[in-house]
C-alpha cells in the first residue's frame, strides 16, 4: 500500500496541486461547497421529518425536489476529496482523524442512499421517519467534525 502511496503523492495531478499556490485551495473550497449542497439539502429534509420545517410538503416531495441539488454536492464532495486525499496520501492514510472520517462518510452514504429514502416515503411510519432524520443529522455532523480534525490530529 505505501507503494501506491507514494505514487498518488508523486503522480503530475498532487504535484500541481502541491505546487501551486492557490490549487489546493480552490480544491478544498470546492469540497466544502460540495458537503454544503449535499449536507444542507440533506438536513432540510431530516428537519422535516423531525416536524422541524417545511410542514407544508411531504417529506417524500422535499427530497424529491431537492435531490439533484443533494447529489451534485455527494458528486462535488467525492471528486475533490480523492484530489485533496493525492496531495499527502500518507499522511491522511494513517491520520485517525481521516480513517475515522472515511467510516463515518461510508455509514453516512449508506444511509442515506438506503433508510433514509425508506423514511421520506409517503407511507412510512412516524417513529421511523423521525429516527431516520435524527439518525441522518447525527451522521452528517459527524463527518464534518471529523473531517475538521483532521487537520489538527
């Protein structure tokens, strides 16, 4: 595995990444536009099924309207993290932060792309609807607490 490291660390993309000033930057700024759109439209429709907002329209409504805006920032987020992952691949590989970070993302996904669309259904029940968006918010946050300790870990 320190092989392919190494590899991504020295491939041409980390090294423009790496080398110019502002590259990286604009990278992580992208990433974060990403988790916004994907996070945030994510959290409205686990407010709703918490009875929290948006009571006017079904949950099932809510995420369908918002689904291109949630999956634009997933796309966002998975392409500009890799590209962050290549400038130091060592370094975030064995950083507890980020490993810790990658599972939660990974349940996140999961469950997002699973129970929680289970629990946006017209016909589901309350008390799952309820548990998914609380369970939903739990996960998200804690990618994103993760993800900023990174840094200092």
């Amino acid at each position: 595995m320190g092989d392919f490291f190494h590899w991504l660390t020295n491939s041409a993309l980390a090294n423009a990444l790496n080398n110019y000033e502002w590259a990286f930057p604009i990278i992580q700024s992208l990433h974060f536009i990403g988790f916004a759109l994907s996070i945030g439209t994510i959290a409205i429709v686990d407010f709703r099924l918490l009875g929290l907002g948006m009571r006017r329209q079904q949950a099932s409504e809510l995420a369908a309207d918002l689904n291109r805006w949630t999956c634009a920032g997933i796309a966002i987020m998975l392409i500009t993290g890799p590209l962050m992952f290549s400038t130091d691949a060592y370094a975030y590989h064995v950083n507890p932060s980020f490993q810790f970070k990658m599972v939660v993302l990974m349940i996140a996904l999961l469950f997002h792309f699973t129970l929680h669309r289970r629990a946006v259904r017209p016909d589901a029940s309350p008390v799952a609807a309820k548990l998914a968006g609380a369970m939903s918010l739990l996960l998200w946050t804690t990618v994103v607490f993760s993800g900023r300790f990174i840094a200092f870990i």
